[in-house]
C-alpha cells in the first residue's frame, strides 16, 4: 500500500515529524531532497537537520492506511504523540 501515516524523528532530540500522504515512498524522498537543499516547508525540522545532521535522522512508516481516512488517522497519530516538529496540532474534539 502506498498511503499512510509516516514519521520524520530525530533519535537524537526526540523531536518527531507526524504527516501523511497517497504516497509515502514519493513523499519522505521529498522530505529528504528539501532537508537537503535546505527549503523545508517546516522551519523546526529544517533548523534540526542542519543541527543535527542527516544521519539523526529516522523516516518510518507508521501506518498503512487507505487514501480516504489518511487526514483523520494523521490526526490520530498527532494527538497520540504530541510531536514536536508539528507546527499545527488540532485536538479532534469527540
């Protein structure tokens, strides 16, 4: 399967990426290729990677899941870890 739910974290720091896409595999190279070229969307991860360097660095798929509930298990997920680098985390109110 190629969606899910992926993490970006740093075995260093802790800190922890939580996100989603159709597909992971495309999604965490893009990740790795903006880290790189030092234009991450995610201004915290990017200071971390230049900090840290790329080899603290662990991008893990932690769901599988099918393309129509990905937004509502990547909300899951945020509220389950409270990840640092999530520069947004929306309660779901039940």
């Amino acid at each position: 399967m190629k969606s899910g739910i992926y993490t970006i974290e740093n075995r260093i720091s802790g800190g922890v990426y939580v996100g989603s896409s159709t597909n992971v595999h495309r999604r965490l190279g893009k990740h790795r290729s903006d880290l790189n070229l030092g234009k991450h969307c995610n201004a915290h991860v990017q200071r971390a990677w230049h900090k840290y360097g790329p080899n603290a660095f662990v991008f893990s798929l932690l769901e599988a899941c099918e393309p129509d509930i990905l937004l509502s298990q990547e909300q899951f997920w945020i509220n389950q870890i409270d990840p640092t680098y999530n520069q947004i985390r929306t309660p779901v109110i039940p």
